[in-house]
C-alpha cells in the first residue's frame, strides 16, 4: 500500500521526513521550500487517493502561490505539533 492510500498514513510519513530534515540541519526556510515543491508535484502529477487528499488538491488549486506557499508552511507546522 502506498503511503498516499490512507491520509494519517502520510502524516506519518511527512512528520517524520520533517523530523528528519530538522535534526539533519535544515533551516525552516529550505523546508519550506520543498513542501511547496512537493505539494506542487502532487497537485499536478498525483490522483487524490481520499477525501482529505482531494480537499487539499481543491485549497492548493484554488490559492494562489502566496496562499500556496502559506498552505505548505502550515502543512509543516501541522505535523511537526500534532500528536500522533
């Protein structure tokens, strides 16, 4: 089963690339940087495979790159303080 299969799946997935980026030294701003770019990716080449995929698809498509690039960072921030 891929990681995109179950929403609480890829939570775990990115908390701890996340995680890992953090302790390897990687400031906010580069983290920042690659969750857009992954988002991007995502939005564009990757079917939503369940609802909670799909409504970030639709907030991602909807927003411009400010919004974009906010939504990314809030991604980071959501993983980083939920409990899981």
């Amino acid at each position: 089963m891929s990681i995109l299969e179950s929403f609480d799946d890829w939570k775990h997935f990115l908390a701890s690339r996340v995680t890992q980026a953090a302790s390897s030294g990687m400031n906010r701003d580069t983290m920042e940087n690659a969750a857009y770019q992954i988002g991007s990716y995502l939005s564009n080449q990757v079917d939503p495979k369940n609802d909670e995929e799909r409504l970030l698809k639709e907030l991602w498509d909807a927003g411009n790159d400010e919004e974009r690039r906010a939504m990314a960072s809030v991604m980071i921030n959501y993983v980083q303080n939920k409990k899981q």
